[in-house]
C-alpha cells in the first residue's frame, strides 16, 4: 500500500463498558475462585486498555501494525483499535512557517537578504509519515531552497538607466512574485503530502555591505526624476508666460531679451532657494 487509507475503527465507549465489566469482575472472582482465569481476564483487561485512542479535531492518527501500514484515522471521537498497534500523531492543522532570513544573490548578482511566511498543512497523513523521513525539517529545507532559486530568477529592482529593465522584479511585483514562491514551494513539498496554503515574501532588503550604496543611488535617480519633472513645468510656464505676453501685447521683446527673460524664469523656477527679487525702476535698457 502506497497510498492513504481512511478508516473508522470501534465504539471506543462500548470497548470501555466491556473493559470495566472485564477488569472489576474478574478483580471480584479472585477471591471467590480458585483458578486463574480471574487473573487472565485482568491481565486480558489491561492489554485491552492499550488499545483506547482520542483524535481531536483536525488531527489524525496513523495506524502500523508490525511495521506494516493499517490505515489512518481522520474523524475525530474516542476509539478503540488492535493495542498492538502503533499509533503516530499527525497534526492537519495549518501551521506557520516564518524561514530565517538568508542572504542570496538576485540575477544581477547583487545580494540581498531575503525570508519568507509560509502556511502549511499536511494533507496526505501516508506521505507526510512515510515517504519523507520528518517532514517539519522538510518543509524548513525545501522552503529555503525554493526562496533561493525565486531570488536568483528577479532582480531586486528595475535599473532602467543600465538597461535593465525587467517586469517583474522582486521589490514591486509583489503578487507575481508570491504565486512564483507559492507555486515553487507547492511543487518541493507535494512528495511530502504537504498543501501550501500561502506564500509570500516576509522580509526583503540589500545585503549590508550594498546597502548605503544602493541608497544613495536611489536617492540620485530621485532627484533626477525630481529635476526632471521641475525642468519640464518650467519650460511650459515660460513658453506660457511668452505667449501670453505677445498675445495681450504688453510688451514687444526682441530675441535678446526673450533669452534673458527665459533665462531668469529658468533659474527662479527650478532654484533650490527663494529667488530675491531686484527692482528696475528704469527702462528696459537699464
């Protein structure tokens, strides 16, 4: 047999009625009787007493009789099996998994630190006893082996600028990357008659040695994307301001003062600082 096997074994309340009848009556007939069947059937009693189990909700418990596989016991109640039986507690509850936080390469070779939370649940009991030699350690090792090979397929994040750019990287692409890590993970533990229930990234961050640098570089293509977008609103509001200058006639500007006019316009609107006005109460010569 290679596969689960559910089965319900007895009453456990009726084997305990006729264990008390057998236990009490023969304890009461040593005294009155002179042979040894009184002591067989306490004897008889107690072997029989080894043989009472309680499966609690969402547990189980697989059966082995001289090494040889019985069956499992899923409902949960108060039963009574063979007392040579050997009787394993397998757990079907889900239960957490919060890995250690392992430091990897991305596929840009840049090292990260990386963890991940699992939910899990066994739900093939034959597996999960059998066919693995422990499967919590199981699910430990696959899980950081699984976390490994997802951080070597992403990059941690686009680097358009050095013509990487990826869609799916591991900072952004949260969801992508949860049913990437899920899938892998689903796929190791299935010979062990493990269920993921759900996966997904616990901690992300550089490796210590990268990490100010990448900062700072972060903080670079900010600015830049920063700058940039000042620059291109104050190209449109001086060509709105010359527009709209020319259109209402105030002024008539040669070249050489639009240049100086748009000159100052540049530096006031993309200046750090407040720019500190200088009044010409002249003309515009001077």
């Amino acid at each position: 047999m290679k596969e689960e096997k559910i089965i319900v074994p007895a009453n456990g309340y009726l084997m305990l009625f006729i264990f008390l009848i057998l236990f009490f009556g023969s304890i009461a007939l040593l005294p009155i009787t002179q042979t040894g069947w009184p002591a067989f059937g306490v004897v008889t009693a107690l072997v029989l007493a080894f043989g009472f189990i309680m499966v609690q909700p969402n547990g189980s418990r697989v059966l082995l009789l001289f090494g040889k596989y019985v069956g499992t016991v899923k409902k949960n109640g108060f039963y009574w099996v063979n007392p040579f039986y050997t009787k394993k507690k397998i757990s079907l509850r889900a239960s957490n998994f919060d890995s250690e936080r392992l430091k990897v390469n991305d596929k840009l070779g840049n090292p990260i630190m990386i963890s991940t939370i699992l939910v899990w649940r066994v739900q093939n009991t034959y597996k999960a006893a059998f066919d693995v030699d422990n499967y919590e350690n199981f699910v430990r090792v696959q899980t950081d082996a699984a976390v490994r090979k997802l951080a070597s397929m992403y990059p941690y994040d686009n680097f358009a600028d050095e013509g990487h750019d990826e869609d799916i990287t591991l900072r952004s692409s949260v969801n992508e990357v949860s049913n990437a890590l899920e899938k892998e993970i689903d796929e190791r533990l299935s010979i062990a008659g493990i269920e993921v229930l759900e996966a997904r990234i616990g901690y992300l961050a550089y490796a210590q040695e990268i990490a100010n640098a990448m900062l700072k570089r972060q903080q670079a293509t900010a600015i830049v994307a920063a700058r940039h977008k000042i620059v291109e609103g104050a190209v449109s509001m001086v060509e709105m301001a010359i527009e709209q200058l020319n259109k209402n006639e105030v002024v008539e500007l040669d070249e050489e003062r639009k240049a100086a006019m748009v000159s100052n316009l540049m530096v006031v609107l993309c200046g750090d600082k407040d720019a500190s006005p200088v009044l010409n109460t002249g003309t515009l010569s001077h």
